[in-house]
C-alpha cells in the first residue's frame, strides 16, 4: 500500500476484531482512502462497503475490497507483463511532476506517462481497471521523492526514486467481495439500511486528502488538469473542499452524520492533531447508545520526525511534539457487546505493539472498565 498520512495500518486489525466481537457482518467504510480498514474488515469475514469522494480510493476500493475469486488473475498477469514492456512516453507525468516539480525522476515519469496511457485504452471491467491502476499507483509510489505526503517534495531525490518502477499484482485479500462507492459519506449514511457496522475516520485538520495526495488523484483522473504552486497542485483542490477541513463547520458535519447514519453499531476514530474534542464526539456518540473508547500512543507522520529546516537544508526549529493520541470509540445499542468490543480491540491492539510495549488507554461505557487502563475522557 502507498505511504499514507493517517493510515490506519497499525488499527485496522483491531477495528476488525472489534467488529466482529460485536458479531457484525458488513461494514461500511465511509472514508476509506487506502482501504487498509476495509480490507482489514473483509479478512475477518464481513462484507464491505469501501466509499469515498476520491477517485485514487475507488481504484484501491476495486482491487482489495471488490475483487473477487472471479478475477481472472493470469490475464492480470498478462496485462500487467504488457505494460511494463511499453516503451516510455513523454507526456503530462514528465512535464508536470518530474520538470516542474521533482516527484518522480523523468525516466520513471515517462514509464508512468506510456503505463496510463495504455490503461485508458484497454478494454476492462471496473474490477480489472481498478487492479491495474492499483499496480501502478503502488509503483510510482515506491520511486517517489516525498516523505509520504505530495504537499511537497524532497530536496534532494530520494534514493527510492532511482529505482525502476515495476507493476506488481495487487494481493488478492480473503474474504467475502465487497462494494465500492464514490459519494459523500453524508449523503450516503441514511442510506446505509441493512448494514451491520460503520466505521467512521473523517479528516480531522485543515489539510485534505485531495491536495496531499492530489498526484495520485490525477493518475486515476487521468485528466491532465490545470495547476498551481510549486507542488503542482490540481486547479479543483481550491474548489473541492470538505466541512471536516473547516474548524468551524467540522463538528457538525461529525454530528449529521453520526445522527443520521443507519447502522445500529459504529466505530469511530479521529486523531488528537485536530479539529474534535474527545469529550465532544463522546457527546455525539451518547445520543445513539452506549460508548466506549480506546486511546492509542501512536508516533507522528515521518515529516514531523524529520524536524524544521531552512532552504540550505539547516535544522532550524523544534517540532513541538512527535507523537499523537489515536482515539478509537464504539457506540451501540448494547452496553455488554461495546464492553467486549473494548477488550477484543485492546488486546489486538497489545498483540501488534508486542510484548513489552505500553498498553492502550480506554474507558468502558457508564465508567466501567473493559480490560484496559482507565483514561478520563
């Protein structure tokens, strides 16, 4: 999968466990992104729902949550085989993310340029299209010369960039095949009748997912869109903008969608780098049912880490913190499944840190205690 600010690699495992001590069958995953959750969702043996408005999301969506055992997997072979061969093309990627800017070096962006051009002219279903973009997004990933955000680029090309880009097959992930959809997830949670669970991780900050990932975008897109800045941004990351990147109205997006989703269980998670107030989403959560909460230590993204530098490359400022607080809540209708919940979560969470490592903080519903440190909310 591609480096992604506030994957939820490290939790995906333990929101499946807690779904399933809930005894859920399908899920929801209303901002899927990568689709870590929902793959994470569909091993454990629920069917998924993997949405979001981004078209990069939709592809990965295709490949790991709506494949299924009906794929033709050598054909994806083939294909994948026939576009590493192409010959490399100078196109939108060389211009724009390898001249105007330093993304990728122009003879990986020339190979991207021929790979995407062969895509859109090959006849595929939807599953098979999102596989192969999958691939190359997956490729152009592991050449890039960011650190995991496309806000901005390195300095200096990292080493990863002087590697080749290779297609590889896309895993196929256990598990009933699932759906994909691209709509807003308010728009989508009254609709979501007959569905067990849905997992809610909305952005929390003022920074979007479209315009920090905005060259992934444009790979899918395919649309050779207008730009701006030294990044190179797409013109409708000015335009395309979300309430849960905006202080003002973030909360009551959070609250409409929590009041109106149709699922009996939900599991939310934000981060403490944000917009929301634990107590706040508490408070939202409460409305619906019995709550429960889990918080998780988790270190900050690798940009932070690498501290505050001057043009010539000098550390020249103090990151204030390098690491961050993941909040984990369970809401639902029954008080002793959100307790179990609590614990299977906890202790997958226990399993992934490994013996040794600091335990999870939580508070059970009503003040009781699920098997985890206590923690005030």
């Amino acid at each position: 999968m591609i480096k992604y600010l506030g994957s939820k690699r490290a939790l995906a495992g333990a929101i499946a466990a807690g779904a399933a001590e809930l005894g859920a069958r399908s899920a929801a995953d209303l901002f899927a992104g990568t689709t870590r959750v929902g793959q994470a969702l569909r091993s454990a043996g629920l069917e998924v729902l993997s949405n979001d408005t981004a078209a990069y999301s939709e592809a990965f969506g295709q490949a790991y949550v709506a494949a299924g055992a009906d794929v033709d997997r050598a054909r994806i072979r083939r294909l994948l085989r026939h576009l590493q061969a192409l010959p490399p093309v100078d196109g939108y990627v060389t211009e724009t993310f390898c001249r105007r800017s330093r993304y990728f070096m122009p003879e990986n962006g020339m190979r991207i340029d021929a790979v995407r051009d062969e895509i859109g002219r090959l006849d595929l279903d939807p599953v098979e299209r999102g596989i192969l973009l999958t691939s190359l997004l997956e490729a152009a990933d592991r050449v890039d010369s960011t650190v995991g955000v496309q806000m901005a680029y390195l300095k200096r090309w990292a080493p990863r960039a002087r590697n080749a880009l290779e297609l590889r097959e896309p895993a196929m992930v256990a598990g009933p095949p699932g759906r994909v959809a691209r709509a807003d997830a308010n728009a989508l949670a009254p609709e979501l009748d007959g569905i067990d669970l849905a997992y809610v991780d909305p952005p929390y900050n003022q920074h979007s997912y479209l315009g920090n990932y905005h060259v992934w975008e444009t790979l899918v897109r395919w649309d050779a869109p207008q730009h701006y800045g030294v990044a190179c941004k797409r013109v409708d990351c000015r335009t395309r903008k979300s309430a849960y990147n905006r202080r003002a109205p973030a909360l009551a997006a959070l609250a409409g969608l929590i009041e109106h989703v149709a699922t009996p269980w939900l599991v939310v998670s934000f981060s403490d780098e944000g917009f929301h107030r634990p107590g706040e989403v508490e408070a939202l959560l409460r409305r619906r049912g019995h709550v429960g909460a889990v918080g998780v230590p988790r270190p900050r993204y690798v940009g932070a880490r690498i501290g505050i530098h001057d043009p010539a490359g000098r550390r020249v400022g103090t990151v204030s913190h390098l690491e961050n607080t993941e909040h984990l809540f369970v809401c639902g209708p029954d008080r002793r499944r959100v307790e179990r919940a609590l614990v299977s979560i906890s202790r997958a969470l226990v399993r992934h840190d490994g013996a040794g490592g600091n335990p999870p903080a939580g508070r059970a519903p009503e003040g009781r205690h699920a098997a985890v440190h206590a923690s005030h909310l």
